[in-house]
C-alpha cells in the first residue's frame, strides 16, 4: 500500500509539474503564436531588443537564451516553427524561437515543481489540492507566454524558489539562500521587489515580535534587490535606467481593452482576498504590491497578464496553504 501511494504521489507530481505545464508552455508557443512580439527571433533581433533601455538589465534570461540559441543552431534538426514566425521576424530562424522556447519552458516545470513541493509540505499527504493548483498556476502561466520573453520563465522559476524558502525554512537558515534566490531574480526581472515582500507578509508576525533572525533574513533579502539593482545599473551604464518612465500612458490605457485588463486583474483580487485562510498575510502581500500595481497602469499595459502573474501566484499560495497562526511563546523558531 505505501509503494502504490508512493507511486501515485510521484505520478501526479509528474502530472502537476511537468506534463501539464510542459504541454500548456508548448500549446502557447505553437498553437497561439504571439502577435505581439517582433524581430527578437533571431541572434541580432535579440540582442537588439534585450541589450538596450531597461531590457538590458535583465540579464540571466537573455544570456540563457543566446546561449542555447548558439547550441541549437549548428545542429542538423528539422525544427519546426510556427507558420507564421517569419512575418514577425524576416531574419527569424527556427534555433533561436526554440532556444526561447526551451527556456520558458523548463523554467516554467521548475517553478512549478518548487512550488509543489513547497505545498505539500504545508498539506496532509494524501490531498491532491496541491497539485490542482500548480495546474492552475501553470496554466496562468502558460496565457502570459503571448508575450515571447527570455526572462518571464525563469523569474517564475526563481520567484517560486523564494516562495519555498520562505514558506520552508526557519530565518536563519533561510537567510543566504534567499539572497542568492533574490539576487539571481533582480538580475532577471524588476519584480525581484516581490521576494522580500512575500517574505514579509508570511512572517510579519515574527518581526513585528521582534524576531532577529527573521529581521535579518528580510534585510538581507531587501538588500539583495537594491544591492543588485542600482550595481548592474552602475556596470552596464544608466541609460536604459529611467527610458521606462517616457512610456507614461495612463490617458491611452483609457481604452476597451486595457480596462479589461484593469477589470481582469480586479476579478482576481477580489476572489483572492475575500475571506479564507491567511487572510491577514494577503492583505500585507496585496497592500505592499500596490505601488507596483500603480505603475503597471500608468507606465505599461494592464492587458499584459504577465505584469499580473508575480503578484497572483503569491496570493494564491497564501490562499491555498493553512493557516498561519501566530505561534504562542517566543517567536524565534517562527516557520513552518
């Protein structure tokens, strides 16, 4: 009976953190190509969009990819690609969309499987809620992907690293892991911010009580992200550093489709923050994603669900796992 459990726990985690996901990120590539993302499928379009203004601070992705381009490229397979790739991209070629793709995806199982496993550890073992949410997550994922990127991927991967430390690890061995997690995520996407937010909101009650560990790992984290971002700025130069601020479109944004993504990001708000478990925790993750939420609307596209995406999946962690209720005593051993 416990070898056929075994065997069945680790066929849905397959199911949940691979499969599904794997399928979803491949559907979106081939099956609803982008219409949004041009002249990047190719070695110099991606150097040409990914090394200029605020996209040349993102930097893991990118390399990641031209470096998986430069190993597809020489090999003799028929890679197939989408009809339509060439319209959007005349020098496109089929090595660099599958360096994309490959990235996106495995990113996108990783992240999945730590997010997994950073669930079942917070419920009983013979539940498969877990897994059905990962699926879920997966899937949200997947419709992000109508914007081809080298970086959306793997921050997923990297963001759900932090949400396993976080949820799994006391503060004090929490601590250099999560700065390694933060600071790989600063060097691949802006929302790096989110980390030390979720690591705030879930133990806000330790450093509220005074925890020193738990103070520490948050400054540690906090830190990483200035550390990191004002240091790549410093090397790399800072003329991309304020280019995303001459996009203010708050006036354009007052349009059909933008409103319903406003409307869309809304919906999930209030389905995620009314009411059920760590209530409390959600509200400090969603009051401290604010500021974010504001420059989305002002200074990019609110129909873009991948802005969404790092702020959703948080909640819906916190919404999905049990209650975290403030330990009785002293609060210096505060994790799960």
């Amino acid at each position: 009976m416990e070898r056929r459990d075994a065997v069945m726990r680790a066929l849905r985690f397959i199911c949940a953190a691979w499969i599904l996901p794997a399928g979803f990120s491949l559907i979106a590539f081939f099956g609803f190509f982008t219409n949004y993302t041009t002249d990047v499928f190719s070695t110099s379009g991606l150097a040409g969009q990914y090394q200029r203004s605020v996209f040349q601070y993102r930097i893991v992705g990118r390399y990641l990819v031209q470096w998986l381009s430069a190993v597809f490229e020489p090999l003799a397979v028929g890679w197939p690609v989408p009809r339509a790739l060439l319209l959007l991209d005349p020098l496109g070629n089929a090595a660099t969309y599958w360096a994309y793709v490959v990235v996106h995806t495995l990113a996108t199982c990783i992240g999945c499987s730590l997010l997994l496993v950073a669930l079942r550890r917070s419920s009983p073992p013979d539940e498969g809620a877990p897994e059905l949410v990962v699926a879920g997550v997966a899937l949200a994922v997947a419709i992000a992907a109508f914007v081809v990127t080298p970086y959306d991927g793997v921050f997923f991967a990297f963001q759900m690293a932090a949400v396993l430390i976080t949820l799994s690890a006391a503060a004090g061995t929490a601590l250099l892991p999560l700065v390694v997690v933060t600071g790989l995520a600063t060097l691949t996407r802006e929302t790096a911010y989110f980390i030390p937010v979720f690591y705030l909101a879930v133990h806000h009650r330790a450093i509220l009580a005074g925890d020193r560990a738990a103070r520490a790992t948050l400054v540690a984290s906090s830190s990483a992200v200035v550390v990191v971002y004002v240091g790549v700025r410093a090397v790399v130069g800072w003329s991309g550093a304020s280019s995303v601020f001459y996009a203010w479109q708050w006036w354009s944004n007052l349009n059909w489709f933008s409103l319903t993504g406003s409307a869309m990001l809304a919906a999930s708000l209030v389905l995620l923050l009314a009411g059920g478990r760590n209530l409390r925790e959600r509200m400090w993750f969603a009051a401290l994603s604010l500021p974010y939420l504001g420059f989305v609307h002002v200074f990019a596209e609110p129909w873009e669900w991948r802005l969404w995406v790092p702020v959703l999946v948080p909640l819906v962690v916190l919404r999905a796992i049990p209650e975290r209720a403030a330990p009785a005593g002293r609060q210096t051993d505060y994790h799960v």
